[in-house]
C-alpha cells in the first residue's frame, strides 16, 4: 500500500486545474513515526512580464507543508541543498506576485493553523535543483534540533506573543518619528506648490487659510447653535396650511377664556378685601 502511494506521491493535481509534476519530498516528525508526510516542491516561476517578489532562478516553491513545521525547520531540512537566504510561510500562493513591506514583529498576525505554503529562497541557484533532486525521509524533530509539539508548543507561542515593553515602546518611538517626518514633509511641498500654475496653466487652491482657527468653546457653540434655530424658525412658513390657521384661531380662543377667567378670580378677591375707610 506503501509501494502504490510512493508512486502517486510525485504527482499533485489541485482542484481545477492542470495537472502539476513535482517532485515529493518525504518527511517525518521523528524516527518513531513510520508513516511520511509529502512535502511537494517546484521551482518558483511566474508568467513572462509579471513582477515577482521572489527572485526567479533562487526560489523554491514548496506545497503542503504541516502546521508543526516552522521557517526554522524548513530552513534546516533544505540546508544541506545548499545556504538558505529566507523561508516565507503563508496560507495561500500569492497570485498577486507584488512586493510586500516588512512587517513588525509585535504586531503580525496570527499563524495559520492548518497546513501551509512556502517560499524558500536560495543564495545561490544551484540550491533549487539540489532540493528538486533530494530524497528522504528528512527528520523534522531530532535530539540536537527538537521541534515541540502539542501543549509543550502552545506554552511556546503564549510566551513569544508577549512582547517585550521596552522594545515595543522602541518601535512605536521609530514609526512615529518616521510618520512626523513624513507629513512635514508634504506640508512643506504643499506650501511650496501653493499658488504655483502647472503646466497646463492650472493653480491649486486648498481650504487652508492665513490665519489658524481658533478653537471653538461651548459657549460659541451653543450660541452659533440658538442662531440657527432662529434662522429656521424664520424660514417656516406659519398658517400655510387651513388646518394650522384653525388651530391658530382654537389656541388664541383658549387663551383668552383662560385669562377672562383669571381676571373674574381676582376681581373677586378685590372685592372681599374692600373696607369702608372714611379717614
């Protein structure tokens, strides 16, 4: 059973699309394990007149690799190919074939659990063909080089996520210089291009004015605030409608039962208050 899968193991056909020849390379987690897992391997190329972030002749492009294999220990398994350069883990191929920037080493993101892609690039070409021709099985754990596995590894990424406090506050202090540097410059060629025509004749006007604006209070606010209020109650339209003249008219109507009323209290009041004083 063995024997038929080895044959099979050199040939990888993902879901639509054409069939691939690569080479397989075997590999175990220990000397205890008897079954291989495949690491599928092909040189890196893409088509003629797209950008590759990868180096054509010097990158090898390596497919299943298992989630218990770090950059580390894909770096060690191919050395004796030849000096490895750098060791790229992702979760997918990436179809884009653009230059990435390097990321922080505090604020990268979550490792993939499930199984992954490489991208290993040699120093010097000869090491492409050296991995496409190796022949295993290759030891993933040993005793001089052992790979953790289980909760020994999960104890292991909880310490290497926390980061360290003083070369955190280093890194933000460098980005942040890097980012004020970055804006006064613009501002300073902004200043420079104001006013100024392009070639076309064309000048560009921004909505910064002369004089800085002043911070506004909540008293300014609150008065700016009662003007327009009394801006749009100028503007609505009273007793537009029939309905609203009759309400009008009701309302007037009750009012002045309500004062007819007040009035009767108190001359009521005057009047039982009123004394005869001759003198």
């Amino acid at each position: 059973m063995l024997q038929g899968a080895s044959k099979t193991a050199s040939r990888w056909r993902p879901v639509g699309l054409l069939r691939w020849e690569s080479p397989a390379i075997p590999i175990k987690f220990s000397e205890k394990q008897q079954a291989s897992h495949y690491l599928y391997v092909r040189a890196h190329s893409v088509r003629e007149g797209t950008r590759s972030t990868w180096p054509q002749k010097r990158t090898l492009f390596v497919l299943n690799v298992p989630p218990y294999c770090t950059e580390e220990c894909l770096s060690r398994l191919l050395s004796s190919c030849g000096p490895v350069q750098s060791v790229q883990l992702q979760e997918n191929p990436d179809p884009a074939e653009s230059p990435k920037e390097p990321g922080s080493k505090f604020f990268h993101p979550q490792p993939v659990p499930g199984f992954q892609v490489a991208y290993v690039v040699f120093q010097k070409p000869h090491g492409v063909s050296a991995a496409l021709a190796l022949k295993g099985p290759l030891l993933v754990s040993t005793e001089s080089h052992p790979v953790k596995s289980g909760i020994h590894k999960w104890i292991r990424d909880y310490a290497d996520s926390l980061p360290d406090p003083e070369a955190l506050r280093v890194e933000v202090d460098t980005f942040m210089e890097a980012y004020d540097q970055k804006i006064t410059e613009e501002e300073a060629k902004a200043k420079e291009e104001e006013g100024v025509p392009d070639e076309e004749g064309w000048v560009k006007v921004t909505r910064r004015g002369r004089r800085p604006v002043l911070p506004r209070t909540e008293a300014a606010s609150l008065r700016v605030l009662e003007r327009e209020r009394q801006k749009r109650a100028r503007k609505e339209l009273l007793n537009f409608y029939a309905w609203q003249h009759r309400e009008s008219k009701m309302e007037h109507l009750a009012q002045l039962r309500k004062k007819f009323e007040e009035d009767k209290q108190r001359i009521e009041l005057l009047r039982a208050q009123r004394k005869f004083r001759p003198y």
